[in-house]
C-alpha cells in the first residue's frame, strides 16, 4: 500500500498527548499514531453507516420477503 505525506494542524494538547504515547512507546511515531487513529475513526463510522441503513428497514416487510422465497413448511424457526 503506498502512502501519502500530509499536513495537518493539531491541538497543542493533543500532540503533546501523542508525543507522550509516543515517548512510552505506545506508538514507534507521531505518523503511526495518526495512521492508526484515522483507521480507527474510519471503521467506527463505516459500521455506524451500516447501523443508520439497517434501522431504516422495515422489519415485518424484511420477513415478508425472506418467507416469500423460504422453501420449507411452516414458520421460520424461532432463534
């Protein structure tokens, strides 16, 4: 994967916080501690879409839906 170098201006409070982590060795470098930071972000709010999409369905019409193709007898088993 090929990587960018970026500007960025942050909090003064926030880097010296980083540079501690850094200093403990929790991060090997300011970079990778912003790499993973906006990774993390990034997850958190794919899922949080994902979550926003799925309350918008309609629940008795989803299973309308999957009862329409199940090929079995009867009711879809309870779970």
């Amino acid at each position: 994967m090929s990587r960018a170098k970026i500007a960025v201006t942050v909090d003064e409070h926030a880097l010296a916080e980083i540079d501690r982590l850094v200093t403990r060795g929790v991060f090997p470098n300011r970079s990778q501690a912003f790499e993973i930071a906006v990774k993390e972000r990034l997850e958190r709010m794919r899922r949080s879409r994902l979550a926003v999409e799925s309350a918008k369905l309609d629940r008795a019409e989803e299973q309308g839906l999957a009862n329409e193709g199940y090929a079995g007898e009867g009711e879809w088993p309870d779970y």
